[in-house]
C-alpha cells in the first residue's frame, strides 16, 4: 500500500470541493497557493484537537527553585521545544493523578522538583502524511477543505456547514480508533471469564461468544481498571467463606486513639485553689486491651473471648486497632489476602456477583437519544437500573448459597426461654420442661 502524501492530501480535499486535482506539488497555481498556505496551519490545528497516539512523546523535566515567578508554586519548567499541548504531568507515568502544576506561556511551575510530561508534539516527523493514521488523515482532509472551500470554491455557509458536519463524523470515529489504542493494557486470564458474564449482562455478546458490538474492548479496559474496587466491595458485602479468616488475639496494647493527659478544650475545671489533677478526669477508655488487626483484615464476621461461646465479646474498632475487656480473643474476618481475591478461588456465585458489579460500574448512568425531530433528549438509562436488579438479585443468591455450606448452628436462646429452663436454687431441677 502506498504511503500517504501531500498530493494525496491535497487532491482529496479538492475533490471534497468539488475542484480539479493537481498534477503535482510544484507547478504554481491558484488551488496550491491556497493549499500550501493553509497546510502548516491544518496540521497544527487537528493535532491539537486530541492527545494523537502516533504525535504523543514523553519528557523528564527538572525544575528550577523558583517561587516568585507565579507563587505559591516553587519549581519553574521548560517546555520542550516540539511542544504543541499536554497530556499529563506527573510524578510517574503508573500515578492515578497529576502533580500540582499550572501552565503559563512557556513554562510549567509546579510544587515539585521533577516530573514526567506527556504530550503532543509538533514535530516535523508529525508534518509528513506518511506517519499519519488513516482516522486522522481523514480529518485533516476536511478540515483543510474546509479553510480553501471559500476562495478556490466560493463555499457559503451551507456548503461550510457540511463540510463541518463531515469533519465533526470523521473526528468522532477517529477518537473511537484512538480509544482502541489505549485498552492495549494486558488483562489476566483468571479475569476473562468473569468480564465476559459482565460483557453479557450489558447486552455486549450474543451468546457468551460472538461479539455484536465494537465496544467490548474498551469496557474490557474500564473493568479492568475497576477490577480492585468491585472485588474488594463485594467482599465487603458478606461472610464468604472462601475469604474468611481466623486470627488469635494476644499479647499487644495499642494506645486508645486521642488518650492524652493533656487538657482538651471543653472540659469543665474547678476553682484555681482547687487541685486539678489527672484523676479528676472522666476516664477516656472502657477497654483494657488493644489489639493491631491482621494486614488483610476487610470486615470483621464475629469476636469473641473464646470460639466456643456462643455471644460475641464486648469490643470497639478504632483507628486500624480493635479494643476488648479481654486479655485474649479469636477474631473471625473477612480478608482481602492473594487467595480471597483470586478469581480461580471463587464460586461461580460469587463470580456472578463480582461480574454484575463490574457491568453496573461501566454501565452509562444516563442516555442521550435523537427524537424525530433531530432534537436530543437525556432519558434514564432503563439499561442501568435492570443491571442494578440483577446485581442485587446475584448479591442475594451468592450470599444464601454461601451459607448454606456453613454447619447449621443453634442461636443463642433468648431472656423468656433461659427463664423457662432456669434452675431452683443449686437443685439442677428445670422449670416447666419435661
């Protein structure tokens, strides 16, 4: 296949003009003035207009101490020299968030010393139709008919309108193929099978297979990056047995978060000549010991003195530590560890409801539709409410199933049965039981 060039360019956006081709980029005439003259302008223009894959680079800027430029920022930065418009400055390229920084003129300034810029670059090698993709040519084309229309075609308003309308398609697909460059991030197969069932509760695939839209990929991607929060959220939501722990309690105190000798404001004091010692103080603790809860500890299912008993033992969760009246306790938990989150681990229950999550978290919350009349309407998502019901259906059939295989237990017997059974005196004889 032939590379695109300038000629190519040049005779497309004629023809979008309705005007005769050129023979070449060197023979002098009316439509090539024109064309040259809005050539660079074209090109810098439609890059600008998105974050290009094919004109995207990277730079490690070190900053100058600097914090009278444009306080309170105390770093100044030199952009590159093929700089045209950013992407992202940070910290590192894995960072969820920029860096505190701003852009003025020619320089960053920002709060720290170094950081890492993406962005569009206008370098030369990004001014020759042969680097381009075809989704960007396209663009280019009729943008740069659009600017010659007037004087090589005498365009009105109408004619302009279309050729406008015509680019603002082609830049609408041209981002969908640019979107498809992002979702190259690699997805683990123990995953896979739990985005398809959330592919085919969005309606995505026909028959767990065959794809029916272009979009699996990208929600692919965005379930992916929303894998962590759905899993660690369901986990929240039970006592799966797969994830549940236990760990003995002993041997530790931990400080009562906020315990200090020190006076707080709003404490009420005595008289001057009064003694105001430490012991006048409301004791700030009811507990006696204070325990670190394990690293992968979610959620709390029960705590007790002993595994036996069957009342959990009075206990209070402050600040990543638990506190008890006991110097021992076994505390039964819900972890986050390797095992709990690995998909291979899991019932197809639970999978159901990580799967109906995930298709609820990239589900659009609202719905633009075009009437008969042209005119766009936002209606509610009907598609985001049904993915709300089945999630809370699978969350309920997950959780009854998950329970079943626990051995039944005998709930503690309440105040007007323990009366029934209670003894005489030290006899042993029971109250109206036999």
């Amino acid at each position: 296949m032939a590379a695109t060039t300038k000629l190519i360019v040049y005779n497309n956006a004629l023809r979008e003009i309705a005007s005769a081709p050129l023979a070449d980029t060197t023979t002098a005439n009316t439509r090539l003035y024109e064309l040259d003259g809005a050539w660079d302008h074209a090109i810098e223009h439609v890059l600008a207009m998105h974050v290009w894959s094919f004109a995207r680079r990277r730079a490690t800027l070190t900053g100058i101490a600097d914090s009278v430029s444009f306080p309170p920022y105390l770093y100044s930065f030199t952009k590159p020299s093929d700089y045209l418009r950013k992407h992202w400055f940070k910290s590192d390229a894995t960072d969820a968030n920029q860096v505190d920084h701003v852009e003025v003129a020619a320089a960053f300034y920002g709060m720290v010393g170094t950081g890492l810029l993406e962005y569009v670059s206008d370098d030369s090698s990004n001014y020759d139709p042969a680097n381009w993709p075809a989704h960007f040519t396209r663009v280019l084309t009729l943008y740069l008919a659009s600017l010659v229309a007037p004087k090589l075609a005498r365009a009105g308003a109408d004619d302009l309108g279309r050729l406008n309308a015509q680019m603002q398609e082609a830049m609408d697909y041209a981002l969908q193929q640019e979107a498809l460059f992002a979702t190259n991030v690699q997805i683990s197969t123990d995953r896979e099978p739990t985005m398809r069932r959330a592919l085919e509760f969005l309606g995505q695939t026909l028959a767990g297979t065959v794809s029916i839209h272009n979009h699996a990929d990208k929600l692919r991607w965005h379930m992916n990056g929303s894998w962590d929060h759905a899993v660690q959220y369901v986990l929240e939501l039970g006592a799966w047995n797969h994830a549940s722990r236990r760990v003995l309690l002993t041997l530790n105190t931990q400080p009562i978060p906020g315990d200090t000798l020190s006076w707080i404001e709003g404490y009420s004091v005595g008289p001057a000549s009064e003694a105001s010692a430490a012991d006048n103080l409301p004791a700030i603790s009811e507990w006696d010991y204070g325990f670190q809860l394990p690293d992968d500890f979610l959620h709390k299912i029960w705590l007790k003195s002993d595994a036996n008993h069957d009342y959990e033992a009075p206990h209070q969760f402050l600040n990543g530590n638990v506190y008890t009246r006991d110097e021992y306790a076994v505390m039964e938990y819900v972890s986050n560890d390797t095992d709990a989150v690995d998909p291979t681990r899991w019932s197809m229950n639970f999978r159901e409801t990580v799967a109906a999550y995930l298709a609820l978290l990239v589900s659009p919350e609202i719905l633009a539709e075009t009437d008969r009349k042209g005119q766009i309407k936002i209606n509610a998502n009907e598609i985001r409410q049904k993915l709300e019901a089945v999630f809370a259906q699978r969350l309920s059939d997950a959780k009854m199933r998950d329970a079943i295989q626990q051995y039944p237990k005998q709930p503690p017997y309440g105040r007007f049965v323990q009366a029934r059974r209670g003894s005489i005196g030290t006899s042993g004889l029971r109250r109206g039981v036999y």
